[in-house]
C-alpha cells in the first residue's frame, strides 16, 4: 500500500517537472514564432518574413555562411577520416592524447580561440589578414577547430563499429593501394558517421558569430546581430528560419540513422 | 588498474613503432598552426612586456577595478546558471529516467535536450527578447492580467480602515515581472536565458548516471527499513554526488566560456570576461595588448581548472556504472 502510494505521488512530481521542462523548451519558440508574425498591427502575416528574404544581406550572409560551412566540411572530413584510420590501423597508443587534443576546443572559449587566432595571423611570418582570400582561409581554419570535437568524436564511433583491420587487409589481398582501400572500403562504410559530423558541422558554422564577427567578414551571425540592434520583429522571424536550418540538418540526420538502421535488422531477419 | 594501462600501453609501444606517427603528421601540423601556435601567442603574450622581456607586471590587470568586475560578474552568472540549470534539469532527468513520466514525455524531453544544449548563440537571444523582452509576447500577457481595487468595493474598503491608500492600489498588475526589477537585459535575464541550454546539458550528463541507479539497491534499503528519504541521504546521492558535482562543473565552465548570447541580448552592457576580451580585441580596451593576454590567459586558466576537476569526477563517478 506503501509502495502504490509513494510510486503515485512520484509519477505526479515526474509531470509536473516534465511540464515545466516542456514549457522552457517551447514557449521561448512559440513566443518567437508568435511575435515573427505580428509585425502588421492586429493580424498575423509574414511580413518580417519578406523583409529579410528580400534583403540582398541577408542573401550574401546566408551565401557566405553556406560556402564556408560546405569546405569547412570538405576539409574537415579530408583531415579527420585518413588521420582517425591511420590512428585505428598503426597508432592505436595515440588514442589518448588525440582525444585530449579533440576536447581542447571545449575548454578553449571560442572567445579566447579567436583572440588567439586574430593576433598570430595578423602579423608576419604567418600574416593571413591581408585578403579576403587568406581571411577566409583562416576562417575556415577557425572552423574546422571549433567543430572538431564533434566531427573527430562522430568519425570515430563509426570507425569503431566496422572492423578496420579486416577490411583493410582483404581489401590489400586483393591487391588495392592504400588509396583505393580509403576511398573504396573505408569511407563508404563510414557514410553515414561522416554525414553525421558534416551535418554538426553545417549548423555550427551557419550559427557562428566571433569568428566572422571578428574578422569582419559577411557571414549570417553579425548579420543577426546588426539586425537585433535596430529592428524588432524581424530578429524573430530570422531565429525561427535560423532554427529551421538547425531542425533540418539534425533531422536529415535522425532521419539516416533510423533508416540505416531499419536495413541493418532487416539483413540480420533475412 | 594504472598499472595494466600501463603494461598494455607498453605492449602497444612494441607491436606500432615509433616511425608509424608519421601518419598524423598532418593533423599535428594543421593542430600546431591553427591552435597551439595561437594558445602559445596569449600564453607568451601574457607573460612578456612591451619590448618582449619575461615579465609577471602583467598579471597586475586584475587589480585593475574594470577587470576585476568583470571577472567577478562572469564567475557569479556561471554559478548562477550552474547551480539553477543543474538542480532544473536534475529533477527534470530524475522525472524521465526513475520518477514515471510518461513515455512520450521522455522522447521528447531527451530528444529535445540534446538539440537544445547546443541552442545558445544570437538566436536565442532573440527568442528570449520576442517572449519575455519588454514588449514580448509572455511579458504582455502578464502585464494584461491587472485588476482595479476599486472594482472589489469591500476588500477596498476594508484595506482603506486599515489606514491604507487604496488610490495608489489601482490598475495593480501582479503578474508584471517588470515592475518586480526585473529586466531582461540584466543579470536576471542573463540567467533566465542561459538556463535555456544550461539545464538541458545537465539532463544529458547526469541522464547515465541515474540510469545507473540500480532498483535492487532501492529494494534493498528498503527492504532493510530504510525510508525513502534514509535511501536518497544514505545511497542514491553518495553515489550520484560525484556526477551531480562533475555535470555542474561542466555547466560552469559551458556558461563562462559564453559570449554571443550575452552579447546579443545585453549588446555588452553587462560587463563580462568574454565581452571584455572582445573589447580589448576591437580596440586595446586596456592601453597594453599585454594585459590583455592576460586577460585571456586567466579565463583559460579557470577553464581548465574546471574541466580538469570535472575529469576526475567523473572518472570516479563511473565506477558505479561499470559493474
């Protein structure tokens, strides 16, 4: 009787944080979605929608911002994936200081990253502030850094769960090149870890601000900023559309990994 | 249990050759360049004076009144927020985990934690600034909810016996959190807003270690006649107490590494380290680039003293969970 009694009153205090949490999540969102709509007086219309989607800035940002975040991919996964196989294949021991390397930027604030960045490279023997071109060169060098711990942390669960040493060797006994059994064995297999860490990738570039901020180049987050100091309904229709891109790219995510997984059972039913 | 780390790292050091680090090369190279050259920059930075002397004058900038504030501000929002966010989002994970919700609560709750952990940034800012900002959607709802005393004609008369202004008691809005001092834009509303990404991180590091909570560990207690209080004093929280205190850790040092939500929502009107350091990066905010290294070496500093401390809870707080 005890027992019912004390199980009953628990499950109550389980809802009532629970819907406290649900409000917390949501109601921020809802409120933003709300206020997006209201910028015409008394009826709710997508006004504040138009006004940013027919600001050629916002197009440059989001242009900038997308450019940036696909080659921060590109060069990422180039970086990650033959350094996490080689570590798999013929340095296992270093396994620990390159997880504490991956970390750094975690305990590194992004803050400190780009002071850091900003006075090395703005001053010889390694000045890349002096184009656009070698900026974004360091941009996406800043990017890759603070996006590294997801993409290191995703790229080596998936080399975890196949078993690289087998497959490296059968794919050598039948006479492939290193190359061939990186690009041909390895990487197909690793699709969907890479996918993962690009799609992580994707929605922190896209919602980075110190970087651009500070070497002033046109990407979304300053743009977010300047819009915030002088307008007021329109930041709110940009976090929701800045939400939805988030949204997207994670649940394009969700979306592989469950069908990955549904194939996965079905070759173990069959 | 070190030792059989070290005899297998041993073993490692036999069957992979030295010569086989070649391999990483590029990734230490990349590394060097683009973060340990720029670490070192601050770190030397912090440590040299004008003409490139070794020099501790430097560290006086935390005397200066400006810095010192900053500082002070910064490592008392981070506790803050620690302390609310993981108390919030420990009964909200004890709730999803041990406490009975319902199943679809804790989908959305669990999935929703892990999106929102990562939420930060100028967005949120805005999101706070649509729903509770002083024209917000939430703030004019509460503003709404007013009443006039003089509509309730016998608590009015009873309040003005009593020796009460009843005139000044008109259109009172309770609700009003405004007319309570508080303001989005301050300290309050720094941590209202920070909680946002502050308690679901702690739901999804302390989730592993409530699960970890075994039920033959609550039926023994009991069973032993121990009440449910004697059981959460005697052998949950000594068991979770090392997590409880690692998750908040990492909380701390997730809110004091913050910059662009601060800057977004008080456009650096609240002075903290991080805002500080982007000042001194604009304009040498300080007169000495130097002090600013320092600056930025104290902040890294307490980081790693966070995360290094973190580290070591958790790593005791695993042993519960591996058996």
């Amino acid at each position: 009787m005890d027992e019912i009694m004390s199980k009953k009153r628990t499950s109550f205090f389980a809802i009532f944080w629970g819907i406290l949490a649900l409000l917390y999540f949501f109601l921020p969102i809802y409120g933003t979605l709300d206020f997006s709509l209201r910028m015409e007086r008394g009826i709710l219309s997508f006004k504040a929608y138009k006004i940013i989607f027919a600001d050629p800035r916002f197009w440059e940002g989001f242009r900038y911002s997308v450019t940036m975040a696909v080659i921060t991919i590109i060069v990422s996964a180039a970086i990650f994936v033959p350094t996490i196989y080689w570590m798999y294949l013929k340095v296992p021991q270093a396994r620990p200081i390159m997880e504490i390397i991956t970390i750094l930027p975690f305990v590194i604030p992004g803050i400190i990253l780009v002071f850091g960045l900003i006075r090395t490279f703005s001053r010889p023997p390694f000045q890349l502030t002096t184009s656009t071109f070698k900026t974004d060169i360091l941009m996406i060098a800043g990017y890759v850094i603070i996006s590294m711990p997801y993409m290191f942390r995703a790229v080596d669960v998936g080399m975890r769960s196949i078993d690289v040493r087998t497959l490296t060797e059968a794919a050598q006994s039948l006479g492939s090149n290193w190359f061939h059994v990186l690009a041909d064995v390895i990487i197909p297999n690793l699709r969907l870890a890479i996918l993962g860490g690009s799609l992580i990738c994707f929605a922190t570039v896209m919602g980075e601000l110190i970087l651009a901020d500070f070497l002033v180049r046109p990407a979304l987050g300053p743009y977010m900023v300047r819009l915030g100091l002088t307008k007021a309904y329109e930041p709110a229709a940009l976090a929701i559309i800045s939400y939805s891109l988030t949204w997207f790219s994670l649940g394009l995510l969700q979306f592989f990994s469950s069908r990955s997984e549904r194939q996965k059972q079905q070759v173990i039913t069959t | 249990m070190s030792q059989m780390f070290a005899t297998r790292q041993r073993k490692l050091w036999r069957e992979y050759p030295l010569w086989n680090w070649v391999g990483l090369f590029p990734f230490f190279i990349f590394i060097v360049f683009f973060l340990v050259l720029p670490s070192l920059r601050l770190f030397t930075g912090a440590f040299t004076d004008q003409e490139g002397g070794l020099t501790f004058d430097n560290l006086k900038v935390f005397q200066n009144p400006n810095v010192l504030k900053a500082y002070i501000m910064s490592l008392q929002v981070s506790a803050i927020t620690a302390f609310v966010g993981g108390f919030f989002g420990f009964l909200v994970a004890y709730s999803i985990t041990q406490g009975g919700a319902p199943r679809w609560m804790r989908n959305v709750i669990s999935t929703f934690s892990g999106l929102a952990a990562n939420f930060g940034g100028v967005p949120l800012a805005f999101s706070f600034i649509a729903t509770i900002g002083q024209t917000g959607i939430i703030t004019a709802m509460l503003k709404k909810a007013c009443f006039n005393l003089e509509n309730y004609g016998a608590l009015a008369q009873f309040l003005a016996s009593g020796g009460v202004n009843v005139s000044d008691i008109t259109n009172v809005c309770p609700l009003n959190p405004y007319t309570y001092g508080f303001s989005l834009y301050s300290l309050s509303g720094l941590v209202l807003a920070y909680t946002y990404f502050q308690f679901p991180l702690m739901i999804l590091t302390i989730t592993p270690a409530l699960e970890g909570l075994k039920k033959e560990w609550y039926e023994a207690s009991t069973n032993l006649g121990a009440t449910p209080a004697k059981y959460w004093r005697d052998v949950a929280l000594p068991v979770l107490m090392p997590s409880i205190l690692g998750a908040s850790l990492l909380l701390f040092g997730n809110a004091f590494g913050a910059y662009a939500t601060a800057r977004a929502l008080t456009g650096g009107s609240i002075p903290l380290v991080s805002i500080y350091i982007g000042q001194q990066i604009r304009g040498d905010v300080l007169g000495n680039p130097n002090e600013g290294y320092a600056l930025a070496f104290g902040m890294v500093a307490i980081m790693t003293l966070t995360i290094v401390a973190y580290s070591l809870l958790q790593r005791r707080a695993t042993r519960w969970m591996k058996s």
